[in-house]
C-alpha cells in the first residue's frame, strides 16, 4: 500500500499523505468529496468540509468560488443547510489553493478524517 498513500491506520495516513506531492493529495480531495457525496449526501460532504478544514458559511462559499464554482449554485436546503450540486464540489479544492496559505494542511485534514470512508470505498 505504500505506494497509494493508504495506510493501515489514521496516523500512518497522515504521515504518508505528508510525503505526497499536491497535485495527488488534491486528487484524492476532489474524489474523496464526490465518493463520500454518492454514499452518504452533499449535504453531510459539505458540513465534514466546513468543519474539518474550519471554514464557516462565508469562506466556503468564497473559496467556492475562488476554485471556479459558480457563486449562485451555493445554497440551503429547507432545512438551512448549506450545499451546492455534487458535481461541483470539487472546485473546493482549488478554491482552498487559491485562498488559503494553509490549503495543504487543511486537506491532509479532511483526507485523515475520511479516512475510514476511504477505507469503506
């Protein structure tokens, strides 16, 4: 497995994805958002996200939109949760590239705590 970046355990995970270069690590960001939005719903994607890379409603949407995703497709559902089409959540990646100094950290982030979706995939 070593040559995946996979690992037996969280820990070993992160000091793995460590050693990756960003252009793998946002790979596997972009499809660690599109899978677990299959399996478990854009609306829990989006809350693991904002919680785990700590952006609130206005840096998610700004960093969105700094990835290329069209402003007007964030939205709420009728219950006030936060979310934008599936197919889109990829320019999330980019969009933490382009605005946040600490984009690859934050990614390492959301990699180890999907972790056990990856492992599920």
């Amino acid at each position: 497995m070593a040559t995946t970046g996979l690992s037996a355990n969280p820990s070993e995970y992160r000091e793995r994805l460590g050693q990756q270069q960003d252009r793998q690590l946002d790979a596997w960001a972009a499809e660690l958002l599109r899978d677990v939005a299959k399996r478990r719903g854009v609306i829990a994607v989006v809350a693991d996200i904002k919680k785990v890379a700590r952006l609130d409603e206005a840096a998610f949407r700004r960093v969105f939109a700094r990835g290329g995703g069209a402003p007007q497709t964030v939205g709420k559902d009728a219950a006030g949760h936060l979310m934008t089409p599936a197919i889109s959540l990829h320019f999330l990646v980019s969009g933490m590239r382009a605005d946040l100094p600490d984009a690859r950290e934050r990614l390492i982030d959301y990699l180890v705590a999907g972790f056990h979706d990856i492992v599920y995939v």
